[in-house]
C-alpha cells in the first residue's frame, strides 16, 4: 500500500494503480466504488487479471458510512 492512511472499521472509496509491468491493466487507474478498511492497516486491492496486488493512490471516505449487515 502506499501513504494513504486508513481509519480502522472505515468505508471508502478508493483508487487503485495496477503497478505489474508485465499485466495487461499496468499503469492503469481503477476508482473502487466501497471498499472496507478492516484494521486501517491491511485493506488492499487486486488485479482482476492478474490478481496481483494493486496500489492505492487516493482514498476518500464514504460519507454518510454504510451499515454493516
């Protein structure tokens, strides 16, 4: 992950660079539209190709927060 900071038990969303060269999606931007931050410290994003994981280079949380079922 790079120095985007998560809360704990936080909803964002995000966006995520796909950082394998030899994948077909790397260099691209991908927006994940809810994406939960578990501990703050171990929510990640994968390739759907690939399914390597992805960087995410901005996050910006979900306002109001959805409720967990």
């Amino acid at each position: 992950m790079s120095d985007i900071t998560l809360e704990p038990r936080t909803f964002y969303t995000v966006v995520a660079r796909d950082v394998t060269e030899d994948c077909p999606n790397s260099g691209g931007e991908f927006k994940v539209p809810e994406l939960y931050s578990n501990a703050g410290t171990d929510a990640s994003v994968s390739c759907g190709l690939c399914k390597q994981p992805m960087q995410i280079v901005a996050a910006e949380r979900l306002e109001p927060q959805p409720e967990m079922p």
